[in-house]
C-alpha cells in the first residue's frame, strides 16, 4: 500500500511537471502562428497596390 502511494505521489508529480512544459509549448507555438499569419496579412496587404500579374506572382510565393 505504502509502495502505490508513492507511485501515485511519483506520478502526479510528473503529470504535473509535464503539464508545464506542455503549457510553454503552446504558448510559444501561438505566437509563432500570430507572428506567420501577420507576415501573410502584410505581404497580402502589400500587393493589393500593384497590378494583377505582380500580385499573382507574389501570391503564388506565399
């Protein structure tokens, strides 16, 4: 009995541990996604200005 709590204490712990790491993770990969999607927006913005051959080249960049 004492042997399973200690398992179950272990256990706990590392879920725990694990849980802060992955909440970094998400973090970091959301601002990636926002900093991506805000380069798209200006560049998209960017070529609204120039004419439709220029803006189809610099769209089939992307």
């Amino acid at each position: 009995m004492k042997k399973e709590k200690a398992c179950l204490h272990s256990m706990i712990k590392g879920y725990r541990f694990m849980s802060t790491i992955n909440s970094e993770l998400s973090e970091e990969a959301a601002k990636c996604g926002v900093e991506a999607l805000s380069a798209c927006e200006n560049l998209l913005s960017e070529s609204e200005g120039l004419d439709s051959k220029k803006r189809g080249y610099i769209l089939r960049r992307s």
